[in-house]
C-alpha cells in the first residue's frame, strides 16, 4: 500500500480553502490502495500530523488540534522519507512514499512547497518548482502566453514601490493603454482575494490600493465586455494531456468572487469549496469557442510545463465571439473534480490518476543526469594562504 502524504493549509490568505480542498480530497482517495496521512501546515508555519486532521471539525480550535496531533517535521533519512515529532525527545511517527500537495496561494502553491519537496528529494503530486511558481504569478503567466501567441487582454503591471514613489505616471500609464471598466489584481494571490473593478481614476486609485495591501505586484487589466467566465481542466504532463468538460461560472457580481467561490454557492447547495459555486456544465457558448478553449488550454499547459491537474480559466467576450485566457490554477480549489465528473472520472479515479502521473513523471526524472561522479575541488589551491583567516 502506497502511504500518501496529503499536505495543506500553510502561510497564505488561501488557508482556509486550502483545508477544505484536502479534506474533499482526503475522504476521496482509494482506501485500498493508498495509506492516507494529512499533513498539516498552520498559518505559523508548523507542521502537524494525525488521524483528526481529515476532519474539518478539528480546525476550529487550534487548542483541540494541537492536543490530537503531533507537531513534526519531514525530512529524508536513509532513503526513507519520514515525519519526525519536535519534541523533546526525537522520534519518527510516520513515513510517507509520496507527497500530495492541496494548497493554495503563496508560500505553498507558488513553488516554495515544491522546492522543499524537491530538495529533500521525495515524489509529489502536481507541478514542478517553476511552473507552479509560473502559475501563482498572473504577470509571469502573461508574458509566457505572449510568448506563444495565446490571446490576452490588454495589461498593465507595476511594482507598489512604482506606485508608492510616483503613482500619477502610474496611473498615466494605464489610462493610456487601457479603457476603463478595468480589473486591478495582486499578482500572484489567488481565490479571488483582492481583486476589483474601476470604471473611473477615482475608483482606479481605490483598486490599486487594496490590491498593494495583498501583494507587492500589481496587474490591471482591460475588462471584457459582454462577458462569459469559463474554465477547463487539464490532466497530465508534457507528453500528453486530457480535457474535462468546460463550465460556465455564474455570478451576479462584476466579476468571480471569493464569496462567490467558497460561500455564496454554499449556502444554497451545502457544499463547500469550488465545488459549492454557481455554474452551468456544460457551458453554453458555442461549439467554436469550445473547441478554441480547449486548444488555447492545451497549448497553455505544455508552454508553462505544467503537471497534474490544473483548472485554466477564460474570459469569453460573446458579443466578439472571441476566447482569452485568464489565468492557471495549478492547484485549483477542489482540485476541480467536478469538472471530470461529466466526462465520466469520478474524483476518486482522478485522484488516482495525479498520483500516477507524478510516480511517472517521478521515474522519468530519476534516469536524467543530475550530477558527475568527479570532485572538481579536488585540485582547487584558491584557499592557499587563507588559512589564518578561515579559523
């Protein structure tokens, strides 16, 4: 039996969420197959263990939690990767074979779990360093899909320092390449958080400011009139990838928002997570626009290098008839089971599959070359005559 670590929360305002998803995902996972141990990482950066970690019960009071588990660390030992209590007296709980990471935002899904996890040498679920980090950054992302010709709003983007030091040029700037109504994002957040709409300057400056509270970069974008939100899942790895079905995200806001996401959608369904938002499956826009969601999609995976299972959302302008893409979830809330379900993959299989794809992906990467058998230092004499210095 393969011992799964399912890995969430962590240090970002995606926390919550983040624990919802794993929890969906933990209750979903082949019993039979896998050996499920949660991994909890707290907004302060520690690390717990334990059986009551699968309910979401146990997260609304720390006290509790920390009395049920076990606060760790995981490192490899012997070839073994394990999880080792801090305490006092230093012993191993448990072992895992693979990560699986279900974290959302900064500081975890933006590369920095994945370097970890890479370091230490283990396998994991999901996207390597830099395409998650690729992912979390809607700038970085941008500049990829130009560089392959995929089709984007108009943009603008800037530093707060930029705004801080001169933000009349700022907002010049804008208002010279883009018309209003715009989008003012943080760069690399996710979940919606932050985000807002300007029709005038009055309004621009407002947008950017609560923006510059969750991030030190800053994306405005041109708004797209007539609009149509749609997102697509994309499964696998660079040498092939499947297709979910694409849904159609209902709001009756300006744009998707957190509350429409994680709690409007939940209150009307009882669930919980993306799975509890408002959308139509399948999405009602045409054949052609789907079939240009789908080939923009797949195009966007391989030129980030991606692996998994990512959500990629759209903006889809109705009244031009034309698709943009939006932004890559590389770990989308819910992990977007609910988009595969319509194509016949239950989340219990889609589980199994990412688990598969990462064993492969693991497997591929350990027959590269990644170091010589040759001690280059062996004659290096650059430290003669600092040897006083160096004691």
């Amino acid at each position: 039996m393969i011992r799964v670590g399912v890995i969430f929360g962590g240090e970002s305002v995606e926390h919550e969420v983040s624990i919802i998803s794993a929890v969906q995902a933990m209750n979903k996972l082949d019993n039979d197959k896998y050996e499920i141990i949660p991994i909890y990482i707290s907004k302060e950066g520690e690390w717990y263990t334990g059986a009551a970690l699968r309910e979401i019960e146990t997260f609304k009071d720390m006290e509790l939690l920390k009395r049920y588990t076990k606060n760790v660390i995981l490192y490899r030992k012997d070839e073994r990767f394990v999880l080792q209590n801090k305490g006092f007296i230093k012993r191993i709980v448990d072992e895992i074979d693979i990560a699986f990471p279900v974290v959302h935002g900064t500081n975890v899904e933006d590369g920095v779990l994945q370097g970890y996890l890479k370091t230490i040498g283990i396998p994991f679920v999901g996207s390597d360093v830099l395409a998650s980090a690729v992912a979390q950054d809607k700038v970085i992302q941008k500049q990829v899909f130009e560089s392959v010709e995929l089709p984007i709003p108009d943009y603008v983007w800037f530093y707060d320092s930029e705004y801080h030091d001169d933000n009349d040029s700022i907002i010049d700037k804008i208002e010279k390449k883009l018309s209003y109504p715009v989008i003012v994002k943080p760069a690399t957040l996710g979940s919606s958080v932050g985000i807002s709409s300007a029709n005038n300057k009055k309004a621009l400056v407002k947008a950017i400011e609560e923006a510059i509270e969750y991030d030190s970069k800053i994306i405005v974008e041109e708004k797209i009139e007539n609009l149509t939100e749609v997102n697509i899942s994309v499964l696998g790895n660079y040498e092939s990838q499947k297709l979910s079905e694409i849904e159609e995200v209902m709001t009756d806001n300006d744009l998707l928002t957190y509350d429409d996401k994680y709690v409007n959608g939940g209150k009307k369904t009882g669930k919980s997570g993306m799975a509890s938002a408002s959308r139509k499956i399948p999405a009602t826009i045409s054949d052609k626009l789907k079939d240009e969601v789908r080939e923009v999609a797949t195009s966007a995976f391989k030129a980030v290098g991606l692996s998994g299972n990512v959500r990629i959302d759209f903006l889809i302008d109705q009244k031009k008839k034309k698709a943009y893409i939006n932004e890559i979830n590389s770990c989308p809330g819910s992990l977007a089971f609910y988009l595969w379900e319509p194509v016949g993959k239950n989340f219990t299989a889609l589980l199994d599959e990412m688990i598969n794809i990462a064993i492969k992906d693991y497997k591929k990467k350990s027959n590269k070359t990644h170091s010589f058998n040759t001690n280059i230092l062996s004659g290096y004499s650059g430290l003669k005559g600092c040897k006083g210095k160096l004691k």
